[in-house]
C-alpha cells in the first residue's frame, strides 16, 4: 500500500497487523479518487472506520486541508498514526479512538463539518443509512458533502440516503464502492 498521488506520492503505508481489518487495495482507491476527485481545493475529510488511515491519507495528500480519523480498534489507530506520520501529514489530521456513533456526537459538539466522509464499516455492520443518517442530524456535514461508502459487493444500497442521492457505484471483485453527494443547498 502507498499514497498514489499527490504532495505524499509514493510514501508507503503499513498495514493493520493481523486479519481484521480489510485495507482498501491501491486499484480500488485509485478507482475511488478519480470518480471524486482527482483533486481537491481544500476542506475536511472524515475517515470513519479508518483502518490504515489510506483513504484519508489519499485525499490530504490530494488537497484537502484537515483529515479526521476514527477508528475503535486499537492497532488501527496505531497504524494511522504511523502512517499519517510517514506521510508528513501529521499537523493536518486528528485521530480518534472512539466507536463510530460516539465520534459523530463529539464533533458535532465541536463543530466541525466536512465535505467528503469515507465510510468502510466491517461489511457484516449494516451501518451506512444509520451512520448518513446521524451526521445529517447532527449537522457535521455541507450542503455540498460528498460519502464514499465501501461495502460488500453482494449489499446494493440505497439510492437515496435522506439528502443524499447515489451517484455511482463500481464493483470491484468481492468490494463495491457506492458515491453519494448531498442534493440539497
């Protein structure tokens, strides 16, 4: 795994140690940033589920001012942080050992909001309308928020998540990626 472009490209990225956690392979995340991006002109990045922290890696190396990542799993957390660390993006982000549902209340506290959200839940945890759901509410998103969602191949989501309407998805073997962006001003 590397940071495939960007001001961080080529910097290699660890992997979780063990089994129980599924990073986002370099041909999946490449697939990822050209349908978002390729760029970005600033903004926040939430990394929900973080795992190796690749995916908010990719798009602070991309453009994107601040990243925040959470993940409950305390080897993921380490790994994000050696990782951001390696990519020297260490000053633009903010990692969070916290369940999912709790870190949303807290930076909704804080107020924070962001313009793209990755979510890759363990694909057994059918979270993803709850999760949109949650961060409409609490307001952590923009009127112009875009939601990456990495998922089991075999799940087919929603069009429409409350504000948000499907805008691709593309299977990659066992992986799918579903793209929402927030249809209301």
């Amino acid at each position: 795994m590397r940071v495939i472009s960007g001001t961080a490209k080529g910097r290699p990225l660890k992997a979780v140690p063990g089994i129980g956690t599924r990073p986002t392979t370099d041909k999946v995340k490449e697939a990822i940033f050209s349908m978002i991006g390729p760029y970005f002109e600033g903004g926040q990045v939430l990394d929900l589920f973080a795992g190796t922290g690749g995916l908010g890696i990719e798009a602070l190396s991309r453009g994107m001012d601040k990243a925040v990542f959470i993940d409950i799993e305390k080897k993921s957390i380490e790994t994000v942080q050696a990782n951001v660390q390696a990519a020297g993006f260490k000053d633009q982000a903010e990692i969070y050992r916290t369940d999912a549902s709790r870190a949303l209340k807290a930076l909704a506290k804080r107020g924070q909001q962001f313009e793209l959200v990755f979510l890759d839940p363990p694909y057994k945890l059918k979270l993803i309308a709850e999760l949109v759901s949650s961060m409409e509410g609490q307001n952590i998103i923009v009127a112009n928020t875009t939601i990456v969602v990495e998922h089991d191949a075999k799940d087919v989501l929603k069009e429409t998540l409350g504000s948000f309407q499907q805008q691709r998805r593309a299977d990659y073997g066992d992986t799918a990626v579903t793209i929402y962006k927030r249809t209301v001003e």
